[in-house]
C-alpha cells in the first residue's frame, strides 16, 4: 500500500499560494463564486495539463 504523497501533491507544494491568492484577490476571479474556487480550477487545469488531457470531459 502507497504511504507517501502522489506526484501531483508533491509538485503543487511549490505553488506560491500567496501570489496566487493575490492575483485571484486583484482580478476579482472569486466573485460570485459558490463551490469551486478558483484554486480548485487552477488544480484542475494543472493536473490536466500534466496528464496530457485533450478536452474538459477527460479529466
């Protein structure tokens, strides 16, 4: 059984989470949001991308 963190996690800990939440905070991305954030998009869009997905239904 895997005890350790998945690739995915490991690379998004480098994130600078502040930056990002500066740059959601400057350009409003998070008005009226209700249930997905716009760091659960950026995760979404990221792990697409490293997974060589083709379009929003492969994900």
């Amino acid at each position: 059984m895997h005890h350790g963190k998945l690739v995915f996690s490991q690379i998004m800990t480098y994130l600078p989470l502040t930056t990002f939440r500066r740059c959601v905070a400057a350009h409003r991305g998070e008005h009226k949001v209700k249930n997905f954030s716009c760091l659960d998009q950026f995760f979404a869009m990221a792990f697409a991308q490293l997974t060589y997905r083709e379009s929003l239904r492969d994900i």
